[in-house]
C-alpha cells in the first residue's frame, strides 16, 4: 500500500532523527513521490478523511445527524437523491410515474443490484424500510417520511397492521399512495433502504440498541470492515456496485477535534478535512492542500419573540435590520466563505425569490423607522417607548465561533443607533428549553413574552422548504410545532398550506416566493449571512466534490493519483 | 489489616451513593434533555414529548435517579438515549486506551519527578534547583491544551518526529516490535501532556521531603559514622523522604483521569475522556453517570491503596 510505504518512511526518518543520525531541526516530512498535479488516477488506493464527530449509530433511520450521514452515504442507497438543483433524481428506482390524481407513486427499481452480503436488492426491502417508520414500536425520528402515505396513520396508532397505501407490485415495482397530493413526499424518500432480510424479525423499538447498527449492511458504494471506537471506521469499496464500482479500494472515516484533524492534515495523516474559515491562511501555503468548498443551504438569522412588547412591531424588527452592517460581518468574520443574506431561504434552493424586500445598512433610517414607531432617546441615549427603554438579550448559542462574533458585532451595531441588548451564551441544549418552553411536569407548553427576547442560530434546508410551514404557520406554536417565534399571518399561513399540495414545480416555487416577500417584509427572522463549509483535500485525492448533501455522496467517483 | 482494609470497602459504599445522587442532580440542573438537542421541523412535537415520556426525562429527578439505581444494582449501566448502544461496551471499549495513557503517564511522573526531586535537594539554593523551580511551577501552571497543541505544532508539524493524533497507525496490520514502537510513537506527546503537572509536583514534594529529613538527627548520625554521602542519601534519606510521596501516588490517580479528558480530545486518543466530552455535549445522561461512577470508584481505590502502601513503607503506622 503506497500510505503504508509512506508512513514506513516518515517513521524510518523519525527515528533516524530521534537516535540523532540528523541534527537539522528543520526536518519537514519528504514524501518520496511527491504528488504532481499531472499524475493521472491509478484504480485502487486508499483514502482517509476526518470528521468532526463520530457517527452515532450506522443504522440511517435511527437519528440520523450529518455526522452519521457522513458514513451512511457511502454504505447506504435511497431511493431517490436531490442532485445540484435540487431536483428528486432516482437512485435505487430507475424511474417513477406519478397517477393523474397526483397521489400514487410507482417506482420502477433498478435491478442487478445486491446487498453487501450478496443477497438480491428488491421491492420487499422498501416495503420493509418504510412500514417499518410507521409502526407504533418505532420512536427513532423517522415516522415523518411515510406519515403521508394511506394507513401509516392507523399503523402508527396500533390499529392495523400494514400500511394499506404501500404496494410491492413485483420484485421491482412498489407504489406508495399518500392521503392527500403531498408535493414533498418524494423528498422524504430520501433516506437509505436497509435489508428486509438482516431487520426482519427485530422489532424496530430494538433497532437501536442491534448490532446491525455496528456492523451494517447495504447497497452502497462502500462495504463496512470495521469501526474502532472513538477512532476510525473502515470502508472497503463494493466491486459490485450497480453504478459501477468505485475507483478506491478503502476508504477509512477519521473522526477528532476539527484543530487535531487540521493537524493531522498537515501532517498527511488525513487527506480530507473540515477546516475553520480562520485556519484556512495555515493550510494555503502547503503545495499539497487544496480548498474545496461546499454550499450549506442554511442562513443564520435574529429570530424574535414576537410576544415581545418591542417587537410586536414590525417596524422596530425593520429598523434593527437597518441597523446591522450584514457586508462589514460578511467581509471582516467571513470573508469570501459567506454572502450577505436578505431572505429566510438559503439563495442556492428554488425557493430563494431574488427579489425580496432587503434593509440595507441605514442608521438614520433605522433610528427614523424607530421614532416611527413611537419611541424617543432618554437622558442615556436609549430609546424608549412609555417609559420602557428597547433593551433586549440575544440569545447565543456557542459553538460556532463565526455566530459568536457575528453577535458581537451586532451589540455594537444596535448601541450605535441607541438600543441596549444583552448577549447571553449558553449552550444549544439549553437555548431550546427556552424556544420550546415546558410546564413542571414536563409537557410542552405556549411560549410567552417571558421566556426569550431574540435569539441567534442558524437554519438548513435538507431538500424540501416545506419545514418553513413548521417554522411560520400560526398553527404551528409550541406546544404544536416549531414557531417560537410565535409569527402569525394569515396570508403566509394560506401560502404554506397551499404549497403543500401544489405538485407544480413551477406553481409551487412562485407560492415560496410570495411567503419569503412577506417574510422578508414583516422581518421576523433578520437573515444576517449564508455561510460556506471549506474543507482541505489533498491534492493526490481527485473528485472530491462536497456539497449540501455532506462531503461524501459521490465517494464511489473519487480516485487518487498514487 | 485485613479488616481494615473491609471496613473502607465498606465505608466506600455510602460514598459512591452520595457522589453519584450528586452529580445525578447537578447534572439534571443543567437545562435541556438529549432528546432537545435534536431540533427537526418535520418531526412533529408531539412525536419527540412522546419520546421523552417514553424515556422517563418528564418524571421528578429523584424518581429517574432511583430508577437509575436499581439498573445499576442489577448490573446494567443502561444505554445510550440517542443510539442505544450499552454503555457498559462503550465504556470498555475506550477503558484500554485511557489505562494505557494514564499509566504511562503516571510511571513518567515517579521515573522523572523523583530523581529531579532527589536532585533539586541535593542542589538547594543552586542555580540548578532554582532553575528546576521555575520548570515546575511553568508545568503546573500550564493549561493541557496549551501545551498540547505546543507539542504538537512543534514534534508533530515541525520536526515531524511524532504523529499528531490518535494510537495506532491506521491500515497497518502490525505486531510484535514493530506495533509497540508505533504505539509508542503515538503516545509520547499525550503522556507527556497529562504527565507535566504530576512530574511537577513529584519533584516539588520530594524536594522539600527530602530536605526535611536531611535536617534529622539520624542523618547526622549517619555522616558521623562514616558513611559515604551516597549510601546515606539513597539509603538512609530517600528512602524516609518518599513516604510522604507515597500519598501522591493515590492523589495524583483521579488528576491523571480528569486531566485526561482535555488530554485525550486534544490529541484524538480514544479513550473516556473523549467519549466524555462528547456525552457531556450530547446530555448523554447514561454515560455521563457511568463515567462518574467508574472514576468516583477508582479515587476511592487509589486512596485506599495510597494508605495501604503508607502503612507497608512506614512500619511505624499502624491501622487498626
């Protein structure tokens, strides 16, 4: 193996400098075959690339986070795949039809294709994967992805036992039909099929704690060897693969503290890292790195409670969006890694309208829009309003340092203009008992003026928008959905709804458009910046394309040059 | 002795209860349950409430508390709340590396402390022991992090004599010789590491014991009769000077476990610091309290075995 040959050597030089043969201090690594950017892909080879944090748990429907994906991706296949625009492509299915009455989905699945462990891939194992998220005994995170479909309810609720609307028509022919025309259906398909064969006679309330979890099985173009815990986890590549076998032979998951792994890069430990957007001048020196960057889908925003006696108005939400220089904290936290943001949803997805109302930086006319709204300057320079000073706490979750400096910044934006807020850092677990407040007894209660003023996170789009209808819908208020902020508009509620059943494309993306202009008018949420996720590959590694789907969903077409 | 020794296992007991209702609380005053960490617009709330009732997080403190006890007297550490693997694999899993580093550590800090001690002393109030002054308080003042990734841009990146992370080299089937050296290799720099502040305080205690005793009549004595500096010093005075040293080795045992934590993060060695770490981040209240209870149970065998040894180099202590 050329990295074993190669880490013989280092190991070889290291010791000829600790017995002292070498008294020069400047004893950088030499590779032997240095990489040349000429060097064409050899078949084989193996590649090792960090995360950030190891994988829970390999099994995808149970909590699946990035840092599991980071892994499934490569053992796993879907049945469906956003590609770059975002578009459902098939992956296991060939190809679908939709009927007339836009309910049922009929997948035509590829064939040839096989488990890890050889046994054939067919229309069972999907019937299998998706009944599964809707028995009642499943509680893992998933049941959101077949909830649409006839029956699942009834399943759910322990009064039947098959979901009715999932058909295996043949070996490779399966259709789901859903209750109502649910345009991102498809969407939530996007998730790996496990084998009926392997989970059969495990009750999915056990699935987690099964060791398929540790050793699984699937379709993907990589085949698991082994996971050294807190260490690594192998992958060999799988010959068989029905989109043709990958061009790596092995590729090994490294997971450490981002700095550690940086390091280990620098060292050719790693030959793919994340690395920080303040790191990134140490690695632009080396010959070997490269930087590749991928689109995140997600914006960071000011979100209000819109309980709040001083952001019941919008206008005071307008000025304070005034008020923030978003460019200077684009350029002096981000640099080329960030774009300023002026609309909730992330200006790479279909549903970014490039034509939303946008709040320049404009003290003036924040402290206009301000006074507007009825409050005048006190003896300290404060706005107030009926003797009520506009002071308020962000909320900061830690973390990520680029979101911590960002609200650094904007405490000194906001006391430009005269508004008086508080920063307040705590960690992520925590910030949520106060967005989703609970009762003593545990249960999930209505949030109140009380409980938070504004807070400060970041929100990602897997593919579909149609979890904004969670975030906006008045319905949706804890305790029975994700609007903290407690936003409530009856046209923005109308669009959601609609959207839902809207399996236009086109008719769709215009119904996003019209909810991200009336957001971007009452600025509930400040957009602030879009932020880029760098990573370092080096530069024997060619292929490597990261994007919002994870660094690793196209491993199979990865190759080295030696 | 024999009793002695049953009536501290004994006395142990009700100690590790108290620890652990302890830490149980304290841990459970911080906000937000596992569960909360996994904010998803498209699972409905009620499907997560549901969960956490389902995991008892909605149950009074001192009821999941007990409940947790009666697990663990059944022998079941429990699983983890996100993934479902038992704690008990997860903890063995990562115990040999964590053994190994603090054990390497520890031998570091007697193999070096002593003799730097022993020389300090015999160098008192000479440039070489105000020197070895200054060298300890800098390593017990040091923060690990520091110092870690000091090592590591230094020996790591710059000489690239050492790897920078991790235990073993990945891919490499090796054994015998061959593996003893890789492994070596990688754990120079985190032993080192965890090993600084101990070494420090080693060398400190011995000095100043030493010191103390060298001022005892029957070291006079010794001189007076004629023996040579050497056999009076290694014979006669070290060996009086180190029983106190003795108490080190039990204290120094929960540092070296706590300080591995940031150690083991730092340097990605797979151990319980670094699951830890991630299960404090995670509210992984399972691991977090099987951690405890595994270090609350080795501190209290450390101090015990601290008092043992006492009484074994020291015939005039007595229990009883």
């Amino acid at each position: 193996m050329k990295k074993g040959s190669f880490l013989a050597l280092l190991l070889a030089a290291a010791l000829a400098v600790v017995t002292g043969c070498s008294s020069s201090s400047s004893t950088q690594p030499q590779t032997p075959s240095s990489p040349t950017e000429t060097a064409a892909p050899t078949e084989g080879g193996s590649l090792t690339i960090a995360s950030e944090s190891e994988p829970g748990n390999l099994n995808p429907h149970i909590w699946a986070t990035s840092s599991d994906t980071f892994v499934t991706h490569m053992i796993f296949d879907s049945l469906v795949i956003p590609d770059k625009e975002l578009k459902m492509v098939g992956s296991l299915a060939e190809k679908w039809d939709v009927s007339e009455d836009g309910k049922t989905y009929t997948f035509h699945l590829q064939k040839n294709v096989k488990w890890h462990d050889g046994t054939p891939f067919t229309a069972k194992d999907v019937a299998f994967t998706f009944s599964s998220l809707a028995k009642p005994e499943y509680d893992a995170g998933g049941y959101w992805r077949v909830s649409p479909v006839v029956g699942a309810e009834e399943v759910h609720e322990g009064k039947a036992q098959e979901v009715t609307g999932i058909k295996v028509i043949d070996d490779h022919t399966i259709s789901f039909t859903t209750t109502e025309k649910f345009a991102p259906f498809l969407s939530g398909l996007f998730i790996g099929i496990v084998p009926e064969h392997l989970l059969k006679d495990v009750s999915p309330k056990e699935w987690a704690k099964h060791d398929f979890n540790r050793n699984p099985v699937g379709t993907g173009p990589f085949q698991f060897v082994k996971w050294e815990s807190g260490q690594y986890i192998e992958l060999k590549a799988n010959k068989e693969y029905f989109k043709g076998a990958p061009k790596l032979d092995k590729i090994v998951a490294r997971f450490g503290d981002t700095n550690t792994m940086l390091a280990a890069f620098i060292n050719r430990e790693v030959d793919v890292a994340p690395v920080p957007i303040a790191e990134i001048p140490s690695i632009q020196s080396l010959d070997y790195a490269e930087l590749k960057v991928a689109n995140q889908l997600s914006m960071y925003y000011i979100g209000f409670n819109a309980l709040n006696e001083h952001f019941q108005d919008k206008k005071v939400r307008q000025a304070l969006a005034y008020a923030i220089d978003k460019q200077s904290i684009v350029s002096s936290i981000l640099g080329e890694y960030g774009k300023v943001s002026f609309d909730v949803f992330p200006m790479n997805h279909w549903s970014h309208n490039p034509d939303v109302p946008q709040y320049p930086y404009d003290p003036a006319k924040a402290e206009a829009l301000l006074q507007e709204a009825g409050y005048a300057k006190n003896g300290k320079g404060i706005y107030e309003k009926g003797g009520k000073e506009l002071t308020f706490t962000l909320e900061v979750p830690t973390g990520k340092t680029e979101r911590e400096k960002t609200a650094a910044l904007i405490k000194q934006y906001f006391e430009k203009i005269g508004v008086n807020m508080e920063l307040r850092a705590l960690d992520f677990p925590t910030l949520v008992t106060k967005l989703l407040p609970k009762n003593a007894d545990g249960t999930q209660r209505k949030v109140t003026a009380d409980d938070y003023h504004a807070y400060i996170l970041g929100f990602g789009v897997e593919a579909d928008p149609d979890e904004y209808r969670s975030y906006f819908g008045s319905k949706y208020m804890p305790p029975n959905g994700y609007n903290f902020v407690s936003y409530s508009d009856p046209e923005v509620d109308q669009l959601l709804e609609q959207q839902v059943a809207e399996v236009d494309m086109e008719k769709r993306k215009g119904l996003f458009w019209e909810v991200g202009k009336k957001l971007a008018e009452d600025e509930i949420w400040i957009p602030l910046y879009e932020q880029e996720a760098p990573y370092v590959a080096n530069k024997r590694l060619v292929g490597f394309d990261p994007d919002f789907r994870g660094p690793t969903f196209n491993a199979q077409d990865w190759a080295v040059t030696q | 002795m024999a009793s002695y020794i049953i009536r501290r296992l004994l006395q142990a007991v009700p100690i590790i209860i108290g620890i652990t209702l302890l830490t149980f609380f304290i841990m459970q005053l911080a906000p937000g349950n596992p569960m909360q960490t996994m904010i998803n617009p498209k699972i409905p709330l009620s499907e997560m409430q549901k969960v956490q009732e389902e995991l008892g997080f909605n149950k009074p403190v001192i009821y999941q508390y007990f409940n947790w006890l009666k697990e663990i007297l059944q022998g079941n550490l429990g699983y983890t709340i996100k993934t479902g693997q038992p704690v008990t694999q997860l903890i063995m899993e990562r115990l040999p590396a964590t053994l190994l580093l603090t054990c390497t550590a520890f031998l570091l800090s007697f193999v070096i402390g002593i003799p730097l001690g022993v020389y300090s002393a015999l160098h008192r109030n000479k440039t070489p022991d105000y020197v070895l002054t200054v060298v300890s308080l800098v390593g017990i003042s040091i923060p690990s992090f520091f110092f870690g990734l000091g090592l590591i841009f230094l020996f790591a990146l710059k000489l690239g004599w050492f790897p920078t992370s991790g235990m073993k080299t990945i891919g490499k089937d090796l054994t015998g010789i061959a593996l003893f050296i890789d492994y070596a290799r990688h754990i120079i720099l985190p032993a080192a590491v965890l090993a600084l502040p101990t070494v420090a305080v080693v060398m400190r205690f011995t000095r100043s014991s030493l010191l103390e005793v060298f001022s005892l009549d029957f070291i006079r004595t010794a001189h007076a009769k004629g023996l040579s500096k050497r056999v009076v010093i290694f014979k006669h005075a070290l060996r009086n000077a180190l029983i106190p040293v003795i108490t080190i080795f039990g204290l120094s045992i929960p540092f070296l476990f706590g300080g591995a934590y940031i150690t083991e993060h730092i340097f990605n060695w797979p151990g319980m610091g670094s699951l830890g770490i991630s299960a404090i981040v995670g509210r992984e209240y399972p691991v977090i309290m099987a951690l405890n209870l595994f270090t609350s149970i080795l501190v209290l065998l450390g101090n015990l075995i601290a008092d043992i040894s006492y009484a074994w180099a020291d015939p005039r202590i007595r229990y009883s």
